[in-house]
C-alpha cells in the first residue's frame, strides 16, 4: 500500500498537544459525518493509531505528537493514490486547527 506523511509543527509540549489532539478523532468524525462511514482510533501515551473508511477507501496510520511536531503517516489502499495529495492537505489543515 502506498504511503503518506504529512508534519505539522506546533508550539506545545508533547503532553500538551497531545492534551489538544485527544478529541481529533471526535472532531473529525463530527466534521466529515457525510464523508467518513468509519472512523476508529486509540491512544497509546502521544501515540493515535487510527483507521477511518471514506468513500469506500479504508485509509490507516498512526499521529505521533512529539515536543514542537506531530508527525502523522499512513497507508492509502491503490485505489486512492491519485487522491493523496487531497488527502494529506485536508488532514494537515485539520492538525493545524487543532494545534492553533
């Protein structure tokens, strides 16, 4: 499966963003209802791993929050290649929100 990475630098300790990102799969969930038909993530210490179904693409990875960066990485099915550029950019946009 293809691969994706997208970093989004903040000014937050690791516990305090993570503090911020807690609620990132609720948020998203309740954002794009109309898009996502699954969404499912857990929390290990500053660790998300994550899966969530759109438009029939199941898209997988994990966010990461380190001190000044969350780093998230994931794996596309084939199918949504051409769409990773989009995918990546509407995630980064909704890490930015939620660190600001």
């Amino acid at each position: 499966m293809p691969a994706f990475r997208t970093e989004v630098p903040h000014t937050y300790s690791k516990e305090e963003a993570t503090e911020k990102l807690t609620a990132f799969i609720d948020k998203v969930r309740e954002r794009y209802k109309d898009q996502v038909s699954a969404i499912d993530g857990s929390w290990e210490e500053n660790k998300l791993d994550f899966s969530l179904t759109t438009f029939g693409f199941t898209i997988s990875g994990a966010l990461t929050v380190e001190d000044k960066l969350a780093v998230l990485e994931g794996q596309l099915p084939f199918a949504a290649v051409a769409f990773r550029g989009k995918i990546e950019q509407g995630i980064k946009a909704e890490l930015e929100k939620a660190l600001a």
